[in-house]
C-alpha cells in the first residue's frame, strides 16, 4: 500500500469514527446565554433573565470604588465583548476569572454562612431581576432582591458584602451593606484604599451578573460570559470615616 493510499484511510477512519461518537450521543457544550442587561440608576441596577433552558439561576459580584474613580470605566469596558474583538481579535472570557482576576468579590445572603451556587435560583426567562438599594442610598435600610418589581423571598431576599463577621454573636454571617464597614478589617474596602490611599465618604458599588447552571451530561458547572451591571452611589459614610 503506498503512503497516500494509507493516510487517505487513516482520515476516512479518522472521520467516521468522529461520526460515530457524535451519532452515540457525546455532548456538545456551549457557553450559557448571558444575563441581559436591563439598566441602571443611583439606586438600582439589574438584568432580563434569557431564555435558556440549561439556566438554573445567576451568580452575582460586586467591587467597591471611591466615587468618580477612573477605575470604575476601566474596569467596565473589560466586560465588554466589543473591545476584546477589536483590540485583539478574541471574546470576552466566559465564568468567573474576569471578575475575580479585577478583585470582584462574590455577593453573599444576609444570614447566611456560605456562599451558594447559584445565589439566585430561577430558571425562568423573560423576567427582571434587580438589586434594589432604594431604601439604602443614605444607609436607612438593607437593599433586596427584587424580580418584577417584587421583593424576593426571605432566604434570598438581602444580599451582603463577602467579608465576614469574625467575632461575636454573628460571627459566620455576611456584612450588611448598611453601616456595617470596616476600613481597617474588610478587604473589599481595603481593595480601594490601597489603591487610592484614601476613603471617600460617598463610594460607587459595581455589580456584575454571570448566568449558571449544570451539564446534564458531565453534571459539571457551566457558565456564562459576566455582565457588568452598573454602579449603585452609596452616600454620606461618615460612620465608617477612621
């Protein structure tokens, strides 16, 4: 058999055995549809849940800044899919490494001691999820999940800050977002002096939504591309100004 002869076989086989798999059943994944950005405002910013059936529900995170630094659109334009196509030809990276790799720390539940995937279970499309500070913007009272312009049930109702209590009757739980910082001890705040070397009494909270659920193949998470939500302006903090 002379050498051409044997890698025309070699690629027939190649390609049926591909045909094969493919014909038993071997999945095939794809990147979840994202959140879709819904909007924002001083005081709440949120997404359009999207139709897909493999969604089980929406991983949330947020990054703290002083108010009007340039940071805050830096940051934004990284979870822009234009700008990776433009500057270099590829996409926007899919889960969580973009979020985390910009120091954005994963929203808790108040009450809670664990941080749970996803923290937002709805598997529903066409509906609008907000995190709604309201009643938080001169540090009243806890902002809330909202779908439909309806607060959501109790286990899920406040999300928290990610750094923990570490002493007292509360310890295990997650920070209110509400005269509840520490400039000394919690590391999202810390992010921002260290960058700046100062503290602002006004500061601007990003958020950023990631679409989650699991393989019905493999049983492993999938995610989508994150979604940059917007800023929340929290004002006059001058009880955590030390």
């Amino acid at each position: 058999m002379r050498f051409s002869d044997l890698s025309k076989n070699l690629i027939t086989l190649i390609f049926l055995c591909i045909v094969i798999l493919f014909s038993c059943g071997l999945p095939v994944y794809k990147v979840l549809e994202p959140p879709v950005y819904y909007g924002s405002s001083n005081y709440a910013v949120g997404f359009r849940t999207p139709d897909d059936p493999i969604i089980d529900g929406y991983v949330i995170y947020y990054k703290i800044y002083n108010t009007g630094e340039n940071l805050i659109r830096e940051d934004e334009k990284l979870f822009d899919p234009d700008y990776y196509q433009n500057t270099a030809g590829t996409e926007l990276p899919f889960g969580e490494s973009l979020p985390r790799d910009l120091n954005f720390y994963q929203l808790g539940i108040l009450g809670n001691n664990v941080v749970s995937y996803p923290q937002i279970p709805w598997s529903e499309s066409g509906d609008i999820l907000q995190i709604d500070f309201t009643g938080a913007l001169n540090q009243e009272s806890d902002p809330v999940f909202t779908m439909n312009g309806l607060v959501m049930t109790d286990s899920i109702a406040v999300p928290a800050r990610y750094t923990r209590y570490t002493s007292g009757t509360l310890s295990g739980t997650f920070k209110s977002f509400i005269n509840n910082y520490s400039y000394s001890n919690d590391v999202d705040i810390l992010d921002v002096k260290n960058r700046t070397g100062a503290i602002l009494q006004n500061i601007e909270i990003a958020f950023v939504a990631i679409s989650y659920g699991i393989s019905s193949t493999t049983l492993q998470p999938m995610m989508s591309v994150p979604v940059h939500l917007g800023t929340i302006l929290q004002q006059n903090m001058s009880d955590a100004i030390y």
